[in-house]
C-alpha cells in the first residue's frame, strides 16, 4: 500500500564510514534506482571513495552496477584499486556475468 501518491518506500541503505585510508562505502539491502538516487541527493560523490562494503548487499541492477562501474573507472584514472569488500559468491557471480569483475580487487573479512 503506497502512503502518497508517489511515495517510494527505501529499498535500501547506505552509509559512509571515514577510515584512515579514506571514506568506505557501505551498502545493505536492494542497490537499485531509488537508492542510488537517494545517494545523490545526499550528495555522495563516489570518486572519493576508498572501498565499498558490499556485504550486506541483498539485490543490485543496473544502476547500482553502473554506479560500481564508474568508480571503478574514476579510482583506475587516479591509479587506485577499486576494493569491493566482503563480496558473496553470489555477488561476485553477478559481477562475472555483467563481465565487470575484472575493475575490482576483491578483499574478504570486513565489516
């Protein structure tokens, strides 16, 4: 049941987490449209970012993807590795068909 006329529940979550390497993204629950909407509204800019956390991740589409994609594109510019942390085996198998696995360096164990 919608609450209003083009009302959207959150399909998901995110936060930004300062490490002493830099900011960590961290994404829980459907990595989709309205998210990476929501991201941008709160003016997330991913060329910052060290790392993402994506365990917690439950579901992604092609925004979410192209959101990765572009980082990846932006920290590979400014000779960094784009570190997915804790990605599932699932996670990564999506990665592997979007033919995408090859821009991140993958680290397990984090949290």
């Amino acid at each position: 049941m919608r609450l209003s006329p083009g009302y959207e529940p959150p399909s998901g979550a995110f936060r930004v987490v300062r490490e002493d390497a830099g900011p960590v993204l961290h994404l829980s629950g459907d990595v989709d449209e309205p998210l990476v909407r929501r991201m941008r509204a709160d003016g997330l800019d991913e060329r910052e970012l060290v790392a993402v956390e994506v365990a917690a991740v439950g579901y992604i589409d092609s925004t979410g993807l192209s959101l990765l994609v572009r980082w990846a594109q932006s920290a590979a510019r400014d000779g960094r590795p784009a570190v997915l942390r804790s990605a599932s085996p699932r996670f990564r198998k999506v990665l592997d068909l979007a033919g995408i696995s090859v821009l991140f360096a993958v680290e397990d164990g984090h949290l």
